[in-house]
C-alpha cells in the first residue's frame, strides 16, 4: 500500500475548484512546504542508461553558474536562487505566478554511482547531472560450499 501525505489545504483547493470558480472565485493556492524552508524546487526527470543515471532538473531564469551541485555522503544535492527582477519601473505588477527564491533538490544516490565523476551542464533552462556507474564486481560461478 502507498503511503500518501494527507494536505487539508490543497484538498480545498481542489474542492473549490470542482465547484467552479465563478461560484467562488479563486482560491489561494498555498506554495508547497519543504524541509528545507524553500518556497520552490525545480521538477527533475532521472533516468538510466546502461552506463550512467542523468538527473534533468527544470531551473527556468537561473545561470549555470549561479547553481551549487554538491555530493556528500552519497546524497546529490542540487541548489541556487532565482531572483526576482522587475523590469519596467513604470508598469504595475498585477499577479505574480512563478516561484522565486533559494531551492534545494536532493537525491541519494544508489551503490554503483561514481561519486567521482559526475558532471553537470546547463542548457535553455535546464540542468543535466551526468552520474556515471561503477562496474560492478564479477558475479563469482556457482559452486558448493561445504559445511564443517
């Protein structure tokens, strides 16, 4: 059976959303709570080839650079900021959407990663952690042990 965190506040949200905005207008939709006190954090893809494990994190308006990849223990852990620029002086900000601030992804990595030599690039938004994989061992062949 999955276990699945009960959140009262987003089930009003859908539940005012079912009965229709214009009924009742928008809801306030609360961010998400992280352990970390963050107010966002990207969305990542991980897959796996046969070589390695590619961690693709969504980071729209952050540089490369201003992004902090570090390994410790065996946990990858993916963090920076977005800030928010105003652009024009002269015209008013009548909603803002996205999420701004300091995020913090983290991912434990499993046994055969090589903590070593991972890379990362970013590119049009989004950044690439390249995880190679350690060789694994030699299975030894089966053989009969005898007991003493």
């Amino acid at each position: 059976m999955k276990l699945v965190r009960w959140e009262p506040f987003r089930e009003a949200d859908n539940f005012f959303r079912q009965l229709g905005a214009p009924a009742f207008g928008r809801w306030p939709v609360l961010p998400a709570e992280h352990a970390d006190g963050s107010p966002w954090t990207p969305v990542a893809d991980i897959a796996e080839t046969d070589k390695e494990y590619v961690v693709k994190a969504e980071v729209p308006g952050v540089k490369p650079g201003d992004i902090k990849v570090t390994l410790d223990k065996g946990i990858l852990t993916i963090a920076g900021e977005r800030n928010y620029e105003k652009e024009n002086k002269d015209e008013q900000t009548h909603r803002v959407e996205r999420f701004y601030g300091s995020f913090c992804r983290r991912f434990v990595l499993p046994d055969d990663a090589n903590g070593a030599e991972i890379k990362a690039e970013g590119k049009d938004g989004i950044l690439k952690v390249h995880v190679p994989k350690v060789a694994a061992p030699p299975t030894p062949a089966p053989r009969q042990i005898t007991v003493e």
